[in-house]
C-alpha cells in the first residue's frame, strides 16, 4: 500500500492486487496468439484503459473489488453515528446495539471504528487499479499511508466496542481479536517488505490483509441466512439484560406496560437484571437482535475460513506474477544495494528451508 521512496521509478510494477502488468501474451496481436472473439475484443477496450492486460483478473476485481465499493458505499451513512437521519448508524444497526454504544468508552469506540474503516474500504478499492499504480504514482503511496493510519485507528475501535458487538459472545470477541491480529500482522508485513523493495511479498501480504477485511461482508450473508435458519428452528435462546430490552422496545414506540407484559421478571428488576429472549427474526425487535447476535460470531468464523483459504489459493495459482515480481524486486534490490538482492525482504528463505533463490539472468546463464 504505501510503496518506498524510491522504488518504482522505472518500471510500474501491481504491489496490492491480482497483478495485470505481466506478459504472457495477453497483451495484444503476437505471432502465434490465439484469435479473440468479438466479446474479448469489446471487453479488451474497457479494460485495459484501467491498466489490466491479464483478461482473467478482470472478473476478480469487479467480484471482488466491487463488493468493497459496494458495502463501503452502503456504509457511508453510517458516519452519521447518532443521528436522527433514518439511514445513520443509531438507526440501522442491529436492534439492541445502541444501548450499548451510546455512551462511554463504547461510543468513542464505535465512532473510531467506523469513520476509519469505512473511508478505508473506500479507499483501498483504487490501490487495486493498476492505471492507478502505474501512473499516478504519488497518488498511490499518498493513499497507502492514509489507509495505513485508518485500519491501524479502526482496529483500535474494534478491540473497544468487541464485548458488546452483537451480544458480545466469546466466539464475538475471539474473532474480532483475531482479525485484529491478522490485518495488523499483514499491514505490517506489507509495509516492511516494500521499504525493503520486496515487492512480491509486499503484493502477497496486501492482498491477504484486504481479504481478511472483507470477512465481514461475507460474514453479513451468512449471518442472515442463519438467522432465518434458527428462527425456523424455533427453539434458541439468550440472555438479555431487561435495561436493553426496554431501550429497544421503547425505542421502536412499543409502550412500557406492553414491555412488561411480555418480560414480568424486568417488571421490578434493575437494568442489568439478565431475562432469557428468544431467538426470532420475524417478530419483536430484541428477537430479532438476538436471532442475529447468534449468528454473528459464527458467521465471522466461516467467512474467515473461506477468506483466508481463498486468498492463498489465489496466490498459490499465480506463481509466474509472484516470480515476475521477485525479479523485479532483484533489480531494484540490486540498484539500491541491499544485501541479498531477491531476498531482501521477509521471503521464504529467511524462515524455512527453502533454496535459495536465483533471479532469472543467472539461471539463464547456467
């Protein structure tokens, strides 16, 4: 994201995304090329004004970087964190969230959350383009910075508000916990291999950082789907406090004598008094809420899985564009006399047992 000083000065080189600027053929009439059909041709002048010459990438970026724009887009309104506007966070967050994030350390987190890794998402989609990278090369590293401080802010708001984050289960809190992790191991490992001008390795953990942020627009889908699974069920429940059920109900205009009707135990209870709700996404609103809270912790954990496998699966199928890369990065090494040149960032053969690596000239040579 937020590439070195002085290293892609000569050649533009994708440092974040599936990578678009190799040649393998895919770039123009070359005896002996396949013929394209009609609908290649046309696609072919859409795309590669965007910079993209490898055909294949181009479904990825719009699957995949358009569901970050999309959400993100979708988000925006959530900036407003309180206010009355029927699209602001307050009012379209989970029935029951706002009790909890409206006052304290829990409102300051929420707030830190979401103004940083809203514009974040946002801004991440366009270090994807490779135009972008190749031409507007200032532009670039600029917006690698600020996305840099504002996933760094945001996790800090994650870590504050994960004990009350629907529900706030341990399966809640162990996976905000891990991400948190994840997406700061992998920021760090990508702004350290691209200081070293590593910058296969800086492609590898970008992509991989910005997958494990997507987890919660996959988690989102599978959330929904298991609240209405559970709620067929017909027979989950959880605990609520009867100071949440209250705020929630009152709220949504439902009058406090009908509130007690349906929850006595809070009838001459304190607020944090703990009543069982049952789990139900077509009914009362803290049903609702507890139908998703369920969900969400699970949800988080199999679009982790799915995230995590999916992107080394990615990278373990372009094998020729992480090499292509690392010669580059042996070149830039090389000018800029780093020891190791190839190797001088955190690759393989600095933690395993790998061989060492030999950059394309030498093997040429043998």
């Amino acid at each position: 994201m937020a590439p070195h000083e002085d290293s892609l000065k000569q050649e533009p080189v994708d440092s974040t995304i599936p990578h678009e600027t190799g040649g393998d053929g895919a770039t123009g009439a070359i005896q002996g090329e396949p013929k394209t059909n009609p609908f290649v041709t046309v696609m072919r002048k859409f795309y590669k004004p965007l910079g993209f010459k490898k055909g294949y990438n181009v479904p990825l970026f719009v699957i995949f970087g358009g569901a970050m724009l999309g959400f993100t887009l979708a988000r925006f309104s959530y900036l407003n964190i309180a206010g009355s506007s029927p699209r602001s966070f307050k009012n379209r967050s989970s029935p029951g969230e706002w009790y909890n994030y409206r006052q304290g350390h829990m409102r300051i987190g929420i707030t830190l959350h979401l103004v940083t890794i809203i514009p974040a998402g946002f801004l991440a989609v366009f270090q994807f383009v490779p135009v972008i990278r190749s031409k507007l090369l200032l532009l670039h590293r600029i917006n690698g910075y600020m996305i840099i401080i504002l996933t760094m802010l945001s996790n800090a708001g994650a870590l504050m508000i994960a004990r009350r984050t629907f529900g706030g289960g341990l399966e809640t809190q162990a996976v905000v916990g891990t991400l948190v992790v994840m997406t700061t191991v992998g920021i760090g490992m990508a702004y350290y291999n691209i200081k070293r001008l590593q910058i296969d390795q800086h492609r590898a953990w970008m992509l991989r950082t910005w997958f494990y942020f997507g987890v919660i627009i996959t988690a989102r889908l599978i959330m929904l789907s298991t609240a209405r699974i559970i709620t067929r069920s017909n027979n989950y429940d959880a605990v609520r406090s009867c100071g949440e059920i209250a705020f929630t109900q009152a709220s949504l205009g439902i009058p406090p004598p009908l509130t007690a009707q349906l929850y006595p135990t809070c009838l001459n209870a304190t607020a944090e008094t703990q009543v069982p709700v049952h789990a139900d996404d077509g009914s009362w609103p803290e049903q609702l809420g507890v139908a998703l809270g369920m969900s969400f912790g699970m949800a988080m954990w199999i679009a982790l899985l799915l995230h995590a496998g999916g992107v080394e699966l990615y990278l373990a199928l372009t094998p020729r564009e992480s090499e292509r890369l690392r010669n580059v990065s042996y070149e830039r090494q090389l000018e800029a006399g780093f020891e190791h040149p190839g190797s001088a960032g955190l690759v393989v053969e600095r933690w395993g047992d790998a061989s060492e690596w030999v950059p394309a000239e030498k093997v040429g040579e043998k």
